[in-house]
C-alpha cells in the first residue's frame, strides 16, 4: 500500500471520531447547564473554559473571543473553521481524506461521509442548531456511528482497514483521556477523593454520558456514581469500547495485523511503545493511578498515544529518499548472508 493512501485512511478514521467526540462534549455539557440555570457570567466562564482546555482549544480560542461564554464556545466548538478540531473542520478533513483516497472505500461510505459534509455546510445545519442544538448534535454522532458501522461491514479487512481502525483508536482513546480530564478539579491533585457531592455525582455521570457510557457503568455498579469508578472504567475497562484499555487493545492488534508480528512481539517503535502501554493499563489499578494524580496520569497518557502516532507515522507513512547505489549495496550484502 502506499505510504500517501495509508496516510489518508489514516487521518480520515481519526477525523471522524474526533467530529463524534466533540459533539458528544458540547452536548452532555449543554444538558448539564440545563440543571445549572442560577449560574453567573463568571461562574459559566468557569464552567465552560476546562472544555476548551480539555480539547486542547483554550489558548487559540481565547485569540479570538475575550469571554468564554457559552454561545461562544459552542460556536468555535461546532462551526469554527480556524479551529482545527471543531465538528465542522474535522468533516471537512476526513471528506477531503477520503476524496483523496476515493478508490480505496466504498461508495456507501462515500455517499454517508459526504451527505454529513453537505448537511454542514448547508443552512439547514444552522436551522438545525439554532432551533435544537440536542438534535443537531444526536445528527453528528448518529452520522459518525453509522459511518464506523458502514466501515466495519462494506470495507475489505485488509492493510488499508487496519489503518483507519488505528486511526480510530488512537483518537478515541486520546479523546476518552480528554473527556475524563474535563473533571479532574473535582478531585484531590493526588491521593483518592474521601467525599463526593451532589453536584460531583452529577457532573462525574455527565462524564459518562459523554463517553456513551452511563448504561455499561449501571450495569456494574449501579447509581453509585464516584470519581474513583467512573475513572476506572473509562480508564481500565477490558471490556467497554470506548475505554481507553480496550482502545489500545484493538490499536496493539491493528499494528501486529499490518506488520504479520505475532502479538507480544515488535517490529517498530509503534507496536514497542503499543504493547507497553498495554501492558501498564493490564496491570496498572486505579489507586496507582489516582496516588499519581489523575491530571497528570492523563497528560502522560496523551503523550504515549501521540508518541504511538508518531512512531506509526515514521514506521509506515514517512518514507525517507533512497541512494540506489546504497540500496544496491545492501541488497547484495543481504543476498551474500543467505
């Protein structure tokens, strides 16, 4: 395959779980203000300003807008093309990823990708968002899911698909981190909580609604809803799809299916820096994690995947220029061994 195709396969799986996630973000956040009515100026600009830092958002969008009010966070959030992680950019980056690679997918999943993009760019987007941000927002994820299922169903399971699954798992898992740190203020910088409010409940539930993950969590623990457990399971889960060990399970698995490396094993620093994370989240408990310190346990852990990325990005996408007198030399040598 090469190394341009496996790039835009690449990126385009990554863009379309990153337009998901932010729109899951905007919407639990918008839901939970809605039980927050008797809040200030100040006290809103707090409340949405960790979005923007979880996003990785807040120093561009401060650039641009001196208040972080919520008209103007959703804005940048959802329609701002300057910002290079808001819903409509990401669409617009995997629709042009995926025109350049339109031989490698498949037409349903074409016709999916597009139709979102021109539903964006439309005025009925706009309609959509000004007359209900709730359904606006349900349009993206259902779009996003539909596309990870069209994926998954139409496109041949080859090298090309390994690909977008990393991208996809990468992302997701990176943006899981993102969603859980919205909240770490509500806990102690290091050691566990001892109490947790009425209000820490609430806002640690929106956590999991974010991550689509309120029904799994009740089915194991119930309504009893803790930074500790909601940590755990977006963190640790074996068995949850959008936690960020069953992330790094698939992405490990995707890397050895695209290299022929028997698991447990590695051929480049992607699968050597995959499988030691993987390692340290089977093995790692959530006290460990929370004597760490949950913000800075999760600012370790965005740059293990993004040194995950890079390293991919070096093994399979940067392909340096080759001496062919060298390259004839090594050839000869490799033939002179056998």
């Amino acid at each position: 395959m090469l190394s341009r195709v496996a790039n835009s396969l690449y990126w385009m799986s990554r863009y379309i779980e990153r337009a998901e996630n932010t729109a899951r973000i905007v919407d639990v956040n918008l839901q939970l203000l809605l039980d927050s009515r008797h809040l200030n100026d100040e006290q809103l600009t707090a409340y949405w300003m960790p979005i923007l830092q979880a996003t990785g958002d807040d120093e561009s969008f401060l650039k641009l807008h001196p208040h972080a009010t919520g008209q103007a966070v959703t804005e940048y959030l959802v329609f701002e093309l300057e910002n290079g992680n808001s819903i409509l950019t990401s669409v617009t980056q995997a629709r042009e990823n995926a025109r350049m690679v339109r031989d490698q997918i498949t037409v349903e999943m074409w016709e999916e990708l597009n139709r979102l993009y021109l539903f964006l760019r439309s005025p009925k987007a706009r309609e959509t968002w000004e007359d209900s941000p709730f359904e606006f927002l349900q349009q993206i994820k259902a779009s996003s899911l539909h596309l990870v299922g069209i994926i998954y169903a139409t496109v041949v399971h080859n090298e090309g698909w390994h690909f977008m699954q990393t991208g996809k798992f990468i992302e997701r898992a990176d943006q899981t981190t993102r969603i859980l740190d919205v909240r770490h203020t509500t806990v102690p910088t290091k050691g566990l909580p001892t109490k947790v409010s009425q209000t820490d409940a609430l806002e640690w539930s929106a956590v999991l609604r974010s991550c689509s993950a309120w029904d799994a969590y009740k089915d194991i623990h119930g309504g009893d809803v803790t930074p500790v457990k909601v940590a755990e399971f977006l963190l640790l889960s074996d068995s949850f799809p959008r936690s960020v060990r069953f992330c790094v399970e698939e992405l490990d698995r995707s890397l050895h299916d695209i290299s022929g490396i028997p698991s447990r094993r590695f051929s480049n620093d992607a699968e050597k820096l995959s499988g030691r994370l993987l390692a340290e989240l089977e093995f790692g408990t959530i006290e460990e994690i929370f004597a760490h310190g949950l913000h800075d346990y999760i600012d370790l852990l965005q740059i293990k995947l993004g040194n995950i990325g890079a390293s991919l990005f070096n093994a399979y996408i940067f392909q340096p220029f080759i001496n062919m007198e060298d390259e004839i030399l090594v050839q000869q040598e490799f033939q002179q061994q056998q």
